[in-house]
C-alpha cells in the first residue's frame, strides 16, 4: 500500500513570498489533516478535511493560509505572505475515515523562511 | 482549549532498562488518546490508542499505556528499552475524531 505522498520535499524562500504544499493521501481515504510542526515541538493541526468539506480549522492562521481539498483527494495548503515564524516542517495525514482515528503521516515538506 | 503536557523532554536509558513517559492532557470530557512515534528519519506513526473500554492499552513493539480518568494521564510504559526505540515519542488526544492536539514529544535516547 501506498503512503501518504508529499511535495517538495523542501522548500527556501524569502518572507513576503507565497508557497504551496501538495498532498496526496493513501487512495480511500477519507479523513486529511495538515500539521505545522515547529522544531521543538509537537505537531499542530492547522486543518481537517472530512472527503472535500472541513471539519476543523480553528487553528488555521486564515489571513495568510489557505487550503483546500478538491474532489475529496488531494490537497494543497497555501502561505501567501509567508513570514519568518512560518519556518516548519507541514505534515499531511489521512485516515479511513473520521471515526477511525488511526493517521497515516506523510515524510513532511520543511519549510525556512528566510 | 485542551492542551498535552509531556513530563521529560529527553530521557536517556541504558539497554534493558525499563520505560515510562509520562503524559498529562488538559480536557475534562470524553477524550480518545494516542501514542506516535517518530524513528530517526522515519514517519509519525501511532504505537497505541485508547478510545473506551479496559484502561491498559497494548500497542506494537511490546509498548504499553495506561488511562487514568481521575488523574488525567496516559503514560507510555515498556519493560526492558532496546537501542531500536530510540525515537521521539509523542502524546495526542482528540475529541470525537476531530481537536486533534499533540504534546511536545519526549525524545528517548537507549544506550546500548
């Protein structure tokens, strides 16, 4: 089976620039979930998607974030402007389903913000 | 908002050695609870998960875990530590499948 699909891998740009993450998660699954994980510390959720329809995202900085899940497959978070504090590694999950709980992560994109 | 608090950032222990890392979450209401680990250079991936029923949840790789409702806890427990499990070990707690929050990690390093 598949994993969860990340890219790039890595990413360098200056603050005030835009940058795009893609996702792609293991085929059948439902559930999609993106994490911002800061060196440090834990991963953070920013955003859940339940198919193509978000179930939480309290914590999604909206005034410079943007996600979206077309077609209820893959997924692209967007920062536009980045700023220095957006340096993270972006961590895309999936699962069966929202009541399956069990989340498969993908290797993650780093991100420095320079 | 629920919040995770891990008690160790770094452990280090000798092979053999025996394992707990403790766990605190914040919120009162029914919680669902997790384990995941992060292998050097590897993915997040769940050890064990306690969603209802017996508190003492088995996990892969002879991991363990118990739920304490009273004391708010769900520490990570292992018998005899290998060099294998050095990783970073992460607590999470979600509410009915969504409010996933995870602590931040206790990195374990087995001497061998």
């Amino acid at each position: 089976e598949a994993g969860v699909a990340q890219s790039p891998r890595y990413k360098i740009i200056e603050k005030r620039q835009s940058v795009a993450f893609w996702c792609n998660p293991i085929s059948g699954h439902a559930t999609l979930y993106w994490y911002q994980q800061i060196l440090g510390q834990g991963p953070k959720l920013l955003i859940q998607f339940q198919n193509n329809g978000v179930v939480d995202d309290s914590q999604l900085p909206k005034d410079r974030f943007s996600a979206e899940r077309l077609k209820g497959v893959d997924s692209t978070l967007k920062i536009q402007p980045a700023k220095l504090e957006d340096s993270a590694v972006y961590l895309c999950a999936s699962s069966l389903s929202q009541g399956s709980y069990e989340q498969y992560f993908g290797p993650g994109t780093r991100l420095t913000v320079t | 908002a629920q919040s995770v608090s891990q008690h160790n950032h770094h452990v280090i222990l000798s092979e053999a050695a025996s394992l707990e890392l403790g766990c605190n979450y914040s919120y009162g209401g029914t919680v669902n609870l997790f384990w995941y680990v992060q292998y050097p250079g590897q993915h997040l991936q769940l050890l064990l998960k306690y969603f209802s029923g017996d508190p003492l949840v088995k996990g892969i790789k002879g991991f363990e875990a118990e739920f304490i409702k009273s004391k708010f806890s769900f520490n990570l427990r292992k018998p005899s530590v290998q060099w294998s499990d050095t990783a970073e070990y992460f607590c999470a707690v979600s509410r009915d499948g969504q409010n996933f929050v995870f602590g931040p990690g206790t990195r374990l390093s087995v001497l061998p």
